[in-house]
C-alpha cells in the first residue's frame, strides 16, 4: 500500500533499534544509571494517526538513586 500525500494512511516498516541500561552501586544506600535510547540513532516512521510521526533520536539518561 502506497502512502497517502497526507501521510495518515500507509504500511510501516518493521525497524528493531537497540536500547542499553546499566546500573552501579556507589555506595550501600547509592546507585548511579545509564540508559541510552536508539543507539544507532537510526530515524524511522512509529505512528501514521496524525500523519508521519518519527521516532525519537538517540537519547542519553544518567542519574542516581538515594535510600534514606
């Protein structure tokens, strides 16, 4: 099925993309995160509702946990 001008109608493709998470403890109640989203930063069509709708670009989190 072609796409229609619009973009609302049309086949995606399939896409598989790569997502990493990691976790350190720093100490007894600390821990720090990595997680890194689309590793290869690869663009692709997700949605069609609303018209072309692209998936996020690569996405970096870093962050830490505390226990009190």
């Amino acid at each position: 099925v072609l796409a229609s001008p619009d973009g609302q109608r049309g086949l995606i493709d399939a896409y598989t993309y790569v997502n990493l998470t990691g976790s350190m403890r720093v100490t007894r109640a600390g821990r720090v995160f990595l997680s890194l989203k689309n590793v290869g930063d690869r663009t692709f069509i997700i949605d069609r509702v609303r018209g072309i709708l692209p998936s996020h670009p690569r996405l970096l989190h870093v962050g830490a946990t505390w226990r009190f």
